[in-house]
C-alpha cells in the first residue's frame, strides 16, 4: 500500500545525508563527494528550496564576492548546485517548478522528484532520469529532518 504523504509532512528545514548518481551500467557517483552538505526547504506557502555543496570547496584569493580568476569560478560552480520555486505534490511526487538556479538550464522547467521514503525524522528523494556526465542517471538524494537546538 502506497504511503499517503501530505504537504504538511514535507515543510521543514532538511539536511542532506548523501547524494548519489545511479547509472544503468550499475556505476554509482558521488558528484558533491561521499561528504556534500546540503539544505532543502519546503515553506508552508509552497515554496522550496536546494542548495547542495561539496564539502570542501577551495576559497577564492579574494575576499570581493563579485570576483576572482575564471578557474575559480568555474570550480566555484562545479562544486555547488542550488535552485528553487514553487512546488506542488501529488501523491508520492513532488514538483519542483524551478524560478532560479544555478544551472540556468533548469529555469523555467519542472524538476519531478518522486518520494521514495518519507517520515518524521528522514526523506528519500529519486530523481526522474537526467543526463550527468554524457549518461543517463537516477538520482538519489537522502535528507534528515533538521530539529531545532540538535547539532545535526
């Protein structure tokens, strides 16, 4: 029997667990590392929000936010994704309609994510199929319900 999920089991602040690419083949990736960090936010108005990073990005030699070298930048982009919009959930999916993100390609599209496991304390997220490194993949990312005054 399918899990009935409501919107209200899905507002919170979550914090990532791991992220993992799952290719036909069986190759699995890691693309933000074995150690990413992460946040996903789901707002009561119907709104969310990704950011996931690799754990240990290199910092700039500058301080100046709106600069540094283009192989900085580019390393900046490669270790870091993030997006957001409103969302809509229908049974075990959920929609992300993407308004702005780091992957510009993304805005404007709908990212469909569908609710693999879902309870107070852990989310399962599966990706509809996206290519990733010239190959088809399956997402899966695995979240912990952040609790206020925790450490998580």
């Amino acid at each position: 029997m399918e899990q009935v999920i409501a919107p209200a089991d899905l507002i919170g602040t979550w914090k990532l667990v791991s992220v993992e690419l799952r290719y036909s083949d069986g190759d699995v990736r890691y693309p933000w590392g074995t150690h990413a960090k992460g946040h996903l936010l789901y707002s009561a108005e119907g709104y969310m929000s990704a950011v996931i990073a690799s754990a240990e990005r290199p910092l700039f030699a500058t301080e100046d936010v709106l600069t540094g070298s283009v192989e900085e930048q580019a390393q900046a982009a490669r270790s870091y994704v993030s997006y957001g919009g409103p969302y809509e959930l229908h049974g075990n999916e959920v929609t992300h309609h993407v308004e702005v993100s780091l992957f510009p390609n993304w805005v404007g599209q709908a990212q469909l994510r569908y609710i693999e496991a879902l309870d107070n304390k852990q989310l399962i997220l599966r990706s509809a199929p996206i290519l990733a490194n010239g190959k088809q993949a399956t997402g899966y990312l695995i979240w912990r319900r952040y609790a206020s005054g925790s450490e998580n």
